[in-house]
C-alpha cells in the first residue's frame, strides 16, 4: 500500500488525533504527514543503497520523526495564519510554545550530537 493510499485509508484516525478546538484545516495536516513521510521513506531509501537494510528500530524512529515533523509544520501553518482560523489568543499563546520548544528540543539534540 502507497502512502498515499494508507493515509487516505486511515484518515478517521488521523482526524481523530486532534479534539474539535485543536482540529484547523485537518487538510493541511494530512498534506503535511503525506510529504513528510515520502521525503523521510525517500532519505530511507537512499540511505539503504550505499549502507544496506536499516534496522526496523531506526525505520520506526524515522517513521515517527516524519509524523513529528508533519505535526509541528501543521501547527506553524495554523499559528502563521491563526486570523484565517479565528484562533483564540490563548490557543495562539499555546500553539507558540509548543513550537517554540520545539525549536529548543531540536537544537539541543543537535547541539548533543555535534
């Protein structure tokens, strides 16, 4: 089954990730994880052809990163255009820290591994 399809396949639960308020443009959502998750299978790929067959844990893990990753681009799209949305100012608040943290997360574990 193609990403595509499974994500089409499975868009109920997909949809039931976010509760009513949180649930902006569940279409964006699912273009992002679509996008994530064939850029990430696609780095997978190439990586299998100079290294060989990834372990399932690293697959997993990349797996889950594309979702992340697909996550948090979805609530910067939201933030970015949060008067299109008529998001409350306080979810707005919320919305800025979940990616600002976000942000220093990644920073670190890059920081970490440097």
């Amino acid at each position: 089954m193609r990403i595509t399809e499974f994500i089409i396949f499975h868009n109920k639960e997909f949809n039931g990730m976010f509760s009513k308020q949180f649930n902006f443009d569940i279409e964006n959502f699912i273009y992002e994880l679509n996008k994530c998750l064939l850029n990430k299978i696609s780095r997978m790929k190439v990586i299998e052809a100079s290294r060989g067959a990834l372990p399932e844990n690293d697959i997993l893990e990349n797996i889950e990163g594309a979702i992340k990753a697909a996550f948090y681009t979805h609530f910067r799209h939201i933030y970015n255009n949060f008067e299109k949305y008529g998001v409350e100012n306080s979810f707005q608040a919320a919305i800025f820290f979940f990616l600002i943290s976000t942000d220093i997360q990644a920073s670190a574990t890059m920081l970490r591994s440097a």
